[in-house]
C-alpha cells in the first residue's frame, strides 16, 4: 500500500523541484552501499536500510540508466518525511546486457529538504511560487509546465478581450481544441468545467480556444502562435530517449531545464505575442441540466437520458 506524505513545510517535492535541486546541487552526497527490498513485479525499490534504519519508499519520482546501454538501475524515491533520494544498482559482472547480473545498491544522495536551505534557494526550486494566482494553478494541477503557463496567458488574455468597464458582464463558455495542461488553468482561472457544461473540447491537438459570453454578441477565438525556442532539436531528442525510457538521470535534469527555460520565457511574454486573436460567431451556450438516468436493456446499467437509445422490440 502506497502512503501519501507531507513535509515539515506541508509540501511535498514533486519531481521538477527534486530534477531542479539536482542541477543546482541542492544535495548530500552519500555514496554508500546499503541493502534494497525491491519488488520484480512493480520494479521498484519498496524500502532500503541506511546506518541500521529502514526507509520506507512511498514513491518512486523517476526511473534511470546510470550507462547509456544499460538496463533501468537508478531510481529517483521518496521516503519517510518527504526525503528524496536516489539509489542505483552497481552490477558486477563484465556482462551489461544480462538484467540478472550480481552487484550492489549505493545510496548515492540525499536532496535537501526547504529547512536546510536559504529562501533563494527554496524559491528557485520551486520557481515563480511568489506569483499566486500560478500557484493556485500548480497546486491544482500538480506541477509546473509551459503548456499550464500557455492556459494561464490564454485566460489572461481573453479575459481583457471580452471584458467592458472593467468587468465581464456574463458567464464564460470555452471551447478547446486540445486535452493538455492547459485545460486545467483555464478550469481553475475561469470556472468553467466539463461538469457545468461550459466547457467543451475537440482533441484535434491544438492551442486553439473560443470563448464566449451569456447573450453577448460575439465570440473569441485565440490561437496559439509558432513558438520558436532555440532547442527543439534538443528537446526532441530528450523527449523521444524519455518516452522510450532510455534516458539518464543527467539528460533528465537538463530536459527539466528545458522546460523551466520555456516556462519562464512564457511567463515573461505578453499575452498579444503567443495568441492570434479574432471574432467570431459566438457559440450556443447550454444551461446545465439535472441528471436524468435509465435503465439499460442490454446490461442493466444506469445511463443518462441523453446519451441512451430508445427502440421498441418487436
């Protein structure tokens, strides 16, 4: 059974603060052989002893090759008290190609907790935490991306398009054209959700957005303009070893810093340089409705109204 955890700070450190502490060398290093109880099936680490204590691991952050042509043996973990380390299994034996070789466990580090560090340090960690209305998103979403920084300048962005006096005037409808982080910042900026029915996506795979308001007379359509970084061959080539899960503890590191990079130059941009904006015609608009269920013939299993078929045996 996986447990959740808190820190002293009542935080947790997800992967890109544990990634970011890594290329800052926020560390101890440890280096050190200790004994591992790692589960074949799950293929992780379930606890490891260090000078005569049992750390349990509540989650593994991350899943690495230590050498370029070998197998999986580095794991990024977290343990009790929302310590984060990284272990590595060091095999014996001239043969790398064999996953069953002899060898040893070395705890190779510690990253330090936010009570071990000056508050520069917390903060780059955690990156842009002063900006609140971003960490409301975060918090919501779980982590920071580019594509969450692309829902919050769309929002921003529309917001100051549609808006009169000051003030909206209306409920905001939105259709997306796309199923990534972005969605979550719009839901949390906005109000609008699949639940109440304001919000509809088409996955076609891009940053496009329509938003509209109750009775208003015309709608907005933002799209994402070509974005050019300077690393794309870079990052694809990080992203393709990560998907493939042929990436190295370093390579990852810098594919967060990859990201972190985009994020802030993101952040940094205003929203009239990312989106292309035009009007358009505004879209019909549905008022959510109570939740009607029947019986289905077939399997007995309850179905809204709306989405069931009514036929007549003969």
């Amino acid at each position: 059974m996986m447990h959740k955890v808190h820190s002293v700070t009542g935080v947790s450190m997800n992967a890109a603060e544990a990634l970011r502490s890594i290329r800052y060398d926020l560390m101890e290093y440890i280096q050190k052989e200790v004994r591992v109880d790692f589960d074949n099936a799950l293929q992780m680490p379930v606890h490891f002893t260090f000078r005569e204590k049992k750390y349990i691991v509540h989650e593994t952050l991350g899943r690495f090759r230590t050498q370029a042509k070998g197998h999986i043996n580095g794991f990024l973990v977290k343990a009790d008290n929302d310590e984060v380390y990284f272990l590595y299994f060091q095999r014996c034996d001239r043969n790398q190609r064999s996953p069953f070789n002899r060898g040893f466990w070395v705890l190779s580090f510690r990253i330090l907790g936010d009570r071990e560090l000056m508050v520069l340090y917390r903060e780059e960690r955690k990156m842009l935490v002063n900006n609140m209305t971003l960490k409301k998103v975060v918090d919501f979403h779980g982590h920071l991306c580019p594509e969450l920084v692309i829902g919050c300048k769309v929002c921003e962005y529309a917001q100051r398009l549609l808006s009169e006096n000051g003030s909206l005037g209306g409920e905001i409808s939105v259709i997306a054209e796309n199923c990534t982080s972005a969605l979550d910042a719009i839901q949390v900026l906005l109000g609008v959700t699949l639940g109440n029915q304001r919000l509809k996506v088409f996955d076609f795979g891009k940053h496009n957005y329509t938003f509209s308001l109750k009775n208003g007379r015309n709608g907005l359509r933002l799209s994402l303009k070509e974005q050019r970084y300077g690393d794309e061959n870079e990052y694809r080539t990080l992203e393709q070893k990560i998907m493939k899960d042929q990436v190295s503890l370093d390579e990852v590191v810098q594919f967060q810093q990859l990201l972190d990079s985009r994020v802030k130059r993101l952040f940094a941009s205003f929203p009239e340089d990312l989106f292309n904006a035009e009007w358009v015609s505004p879209m019909q608009q549905t008022n959510e409705m109570p939740t009607i269920y029947l019986s289905c013939w077939w399997c007995g299993q309850q179905v809204l109204k709306n989405r069931a078929i009514e036929f007549q045996i003969w």
